[in-house]
C-alpha cells in the first residue's frame, strides 16, 4: 500500500509539495501571498528569500515524503509572525528562521545521543545555536529601536518611620 504524499498547507496563502530531489512545488492561493509574508513589494525578493527557507532545510524537512518533519510552511509562518519592516529584517528572519529549526534538529540529536563523545559534540552545537538565536533576536531589537535601549530606573526613599507600598495602588474601596 503506497502512502499518498501529504501536501503541506497554510493560511498564508502558500502550500509546498514535493522533494528537493524531484523539485518544490509552491501552489500559491492568493496572488500575492508570498510578497505579504515577507512584507515587501518585489516578487524577486520574496521569491528569492522563499527559495533561502527553502535551501536552509535538511532533505527530510522539506518533502512529502516525510510528513512528521516538514519545515516549509513552519518557517514561512515563522517569517510572517516576525513581521519584517524592511530588507535588513527580512534578511535576518530568514536567519532566525532557519536557526531555530537547526536548534531543534540539534536538540533532537543531543536528545538521542548515546555516547559521551556523540553528547558533546552536539551539546556544543546545540548551545552555539541557541547563542546564535539569541544574538538575532538582540539584533532584531536594536535594528527597531535604532540601537536604542531604554531604561526606567526609580527612586523612592522613605524615612525612618514611613512606609512604602511596592506595585499598583487603587483610590476607592468599600
């Protein structure tokens, strides 16, 4: 009995079938679905950055063949929750597209090794890419704020004798 490929859909607008070794074959419901999740007005961009998700992918993670790992439409979703405002940022989620599913397929490997030296070298993978994402995450903060980081510090002194309330204080009662 042969399974039937899965084809993997979204609301996005976008659905992927095939292999990387027969082809991708993205169905587009809506005229212009990929332009709106990467946020700009150039088919060529979006196409091209689109081709990136792709190309960042393991074999199993971008097939029907196997169904339980398909990235394709996580990592387009993933692009369309980050909300890219420009090309600096549709370039880095991309990024942090990829190297969160890396960091999981790593998580997955350290998870199933069986050896001391198997552990190791996937705990270090694993960690350089949680530092990774980290690092994109930071930049895609100061790339919104200009670099700027702001900061609230507040001073209360209370004299011998007084008292503070620490947190939100109400008028009116019973």
């Amino acid at each position: 009995m042969s399974k039937q490929p899965v084809r993997s859909e979204s609301t996005l607008g976008v659905s992927f079938k095939g292999t990387p070794e027969e082809g991708q074959q993205v169905e587009i419901t809506e005229k212009t679905a990929i332009e709106k999740i990467f946020r700009t007005n150039h088919p060529e961009i979006a196409e091209g950055l689109l081709r990136h998700c792709l190309k960042a992918l393991k074999s199993t993670e971008a097939s029907d063949e196997y169904e339980g790992n398909d990235e394709r439409v996580f990592m387009v979703a993933v692009i369309a929750e980050i909300a890219p405002r420009d090309t600096v940022e549709r370039l880095l989620a991309v990024q942090m597209a990829a190297t969160h599913v890396a960091l999981v397929r790593a998580g997955r490997w350290l998870g199933n090794a069986e050896t001391v030296q198997q552990v190791q070298a996937h705990y270090s993978g694993y960690n350089k890419l949680a530092r990774t994402y980290t690092t994109q995450i930071e930049a895609l903060r100061k790339h919104r704020n200009g670099g700027k980081q702001t900061v609230v510090v507040q001073r209360v002194n209370v004299e011998d004798g007084g008292q503070a309330i620490v947190g939100t204080v109400e008028k009116g009662g019973k």
